[in-house]
C-alpha cells in the first residue's frame, strides 16, 4: 500500500492512539500524530527511527486556532491530509449532582466539538480532491449510556450523531465517514491495572487494522459503523 495520502491520528497516547499512528504508518501512509501530552512526540520517534514518516503535533484538539494550524503544519509537511482519525474522548464519571459544569462542558469539547473542528478544517478539501477517509472513535456509551457517566454518554452520543450527519451530507461528495464502537475494554496500560488474567479485552494492534481496512475500502461498500468486541464477550453486556 505504497504511496497513501498522509494520515491526521488525533489523539495520540499509549493504547489505541499509538497502534493507530503505526498501523497507518506501516500501510504506507505519512502520519501526523496529533497529541496534548508528549504521547505523539514519543510515537513519532519510535516510528521515524522505522524508517516511517511520521511528524508530532503537540495541540489542544479543542481549541479552533490551534487545530488550524496543526492541520496547516501538517499538510505543509507531509501533503494533503487523505485520512483523519479522531480518537480523543475524555472519560468524566459522576452523577449530575456531582458533575461541575466544567467537567461536563470538557467531554463535550473532546468528542464532538473535538471532531467538529478537525472536520471543519479537512472535510471540504478532501472533497475538492476527489475523496478521503474520517473515522471517528465511539464506545459503548455511543448507543447504551451507563448511569454512572452521563458527561461522557452525552458526548459519545454527540460524537455518534456528528459522524451520522457528516457522513450523509459528505459521503456523496466522495468522502467515507465512519464511527468505531469500541464495546470492550482496550487492553493499555491503564487498563491492566484492573483487568483480571483472562479478562476479554480489545488488543490495540488488532483494532488499529480495521480501522486501516475501513480507509481502504471501495466506494461500493463502505461501512459506515463498525462494531467491535473482544471475544467471550456478550454482546450489549459492557
């Protein structure tokens, strides 16, 4: 898969973020990794010194000024931006009584005004050159909200509705919008810290290739939702 348009993973840390960045990066595409901490900047080296191009971006993905530029950067460095991938999203728990009102208005700004800003920025130029790829993050609070999470459910929601309407008004200008349900538990290492020995979890690596398959796919069969599980788990019990 020689010669890729280059690729925006936003979102960039240990876990899924990274198997993204080397998943895209080892299918042939130049990748620009998107992060707040420095989880990009060490991704990128790591794959540079693969002999991979690769190119960290350090930004704030909620801030619009900041995305301009990033997006800017990015295609000024490695060319037209063929493929996003948007995978921030900021886990707040709490009951409506306990939330502050920043911490509500935080996970909103992460799922959908996040991916919002990047799609506002890369959706009508990916269009111009005749198509492109955008695939957006969900989990199972996307579609069956828990109690004790309301922010992030409202936020996976949002994330899930933006990618519904993105894909109706740009798929027929030749751009495959896509939303991933994780529905599991992804195996990083934050979460080895409470899952047991035999526990079902989504190895990174693995979901990193269906998400490279979704931005290979033909134009006659474009998913636009996929569902992915880690076997031994009931479907709808996450």
């Amino acid at each position: 898969m020689a010669n890729q348009p280059a690729a925006l993973i936003v979102g960039v840390g240990p876990g899924l973020g990274s198997a993204l960045a080397a998943a895209f990066a080892q299918g042939g595409h130049a990748v620009a990794l998107g992060a707040r901490g420095d989880g990009g900047e060490r991704c990128a080296q790591e794959l540079s010194a693969q002999g991979l191009r690769a190119l960290s971006l350090r930004y704030d993905a909620t801030d619009p000024a900041a995305v301009a530029q990033a997006v800017a950067s990015a295609q000024e460095a490695l060319g037209p931006i063929g493929v996003l991938v948007y995978n921030v999203g900021n886990m707040v728990r709490g009951d409506v009584q306990e939330l502050a009102p920043e911490d509500f208005w935080a996970a909103l700004a992460a799922g959908p005004f996040g991916a919002f800003l990047h799609t506002r920025e890369l959706l009508p130029e990916m269009a111009q050159r005749g198509g492109g790829t955008v695939i957006l993050t969900g989990a199972t609070s996307s579609v069956r909200a828990p109690a004790q999470a309301p922010a992030f459910a409202a936020a996976k929601f949002g994330l899930r509705g933006l990618a519904l309407s993105l894909a109706r008004r740009w798929g027929p200008r030749g751009v495959h919008v896509a939303h991933v349900l994780i529905d599991g538990v992804i195996r990083t290492p934050r979460s080895r810290g409470y899952l047991a020995p035999g526990d079902p979890a989504l190895e990174p690596a693995d979901v990193a290739l269906s998400y490279l398959e979704l931005a290979h796919q033909p134009r006659s069969a474009w998913t636009f939702e996929l569902d992915l599980r880690p076997a031994g788990d009931d479907i709808g019990e996450n």
